[in-house]
C-alpha cells in the first residue's frame, strides 16, 4: 500500500525501527548510569552492599552496612555522594543493617527521646534520657547529631541497628517562623 508514493510498510517499520533503538539506548544509559552508581556507593568505607532502585522519577539508594565504629561519617560521606550526584528532592540513602528483636526493642526504649530531641533541639536533655536507657539494656548504644540528623548505633554482639533521624529545621538553628 502506498500513499503519495510512499510504502506505507516501510515508514511503519523504519518508525518502529527508530522507536525501539531510542528507547534500547535509553535503557542502556539508566543501566550504565545506575551500574556506576552502584559501584561508587559500594565503594564506600563501611558499606558491604550498595543498590540503585529507581521508582518513576524517584532514585533510591540503598546501602547494606556492616558494622561500623561511626555511622555519622559513613552516612555522611554517602549523604555527599548522593546530593552531587542525584537531585536532593528526587533521591534518597536507605540503610540495612542487621537488627534484632531485641535491638528492634532496645530501639524503642530510646526512640522518644530521639524524637523529641530531634523536634525540639534539646539533645542536651536527649542524650541525658538515652544514657539512663542505655544503662538498663544489654547493647551498646551510640547516639550523635550534627546539624541535619541524629545518628542511633546499638550493637549487641554481631548485630547491629542503625537509624538516621532528620532534625527540624528550626531545632537545627536554621530560621524560625513568626507567627503574626
């Protein structure tokens, strides 16, 4: 069939034939892309394994730790990589570790006064609360903060657990709003 002296077969193949190399290419560079990634992350000190998993326009690292003596310099180091890599509101570091029941439970006795530290700025009075918890478990416990987040490590023999908890605004010192 033809029309206006084209072969109609032939436009549509040629078409299909460009659709699916453009889109081979595109798959192509999101695997070299999230190939590399994967391996600079997995390069990191303290991360045993690392993955790339994109879901639509979101970009999700994922990072198997082993044990670490300071999870706040591993996940700040990845944090880096991360924002000069990935676009900071699309793109976001999952931590696995290897928790327990009885961290996961440890977690718990400690995880208000993280909260609350973390809503308020008074780490002061969270670290006070977390030691007098820490006292009565059988782990060991590391909690420590910078401007951004507070890092929690309880270790109980070859398990570990870690947790990343962003600090407010307004609790990190940045600006606060007025009311009025």
């Amino acid at each position: 069939m033809t029309f206006r002296g084209y072969k109609l077969h032939v436009a549509a193949a040629a078409f299909l034939l460009t659709l699916l190399l453009g889109l081979g290419a595109r798959h192509a560079a999101h695997s070299a892309s999230a190939g590399a990634l994967q391996r600079d992350f997995a390069a990191l000190s303290g991360v045993a394994r690392a993955a790339v998993e994109r879901h639509g326009g979101r970009t999700d690292i994922v990072l198997e730790l082993g044990p670490v003596d300071d999870l706040q310099a591993v996940y700040r180091q990845a944090d880096m990589l991360r924002r000069a890599r990935l676009p900071e509101d699309a793109s976001q570091l999952i931590i696995k570790d290897r928790r327990t029941d009885a961290l996961t439970e440890a977690y718990r006795r400690i995880h208000y006064a993280v909260y609350e530290g973390a809503a308020t700025g008074a780490f002061t009075r969270m670290a006070e609360a977390v030691g007098e918890a820490a006292a009565q478990l059988a782990a060991d416990v590391l909690v420590t903060v910078d401007d951004r987040y507070i890092y929690v490590q309880i270790v109980s023999g070859d398990d570990y657990l870690y947790e990343v908890v962003p600090v407010a605004k307004a609790a990190a010192g940045g600006p606060r709003e007025r009311s009025g």
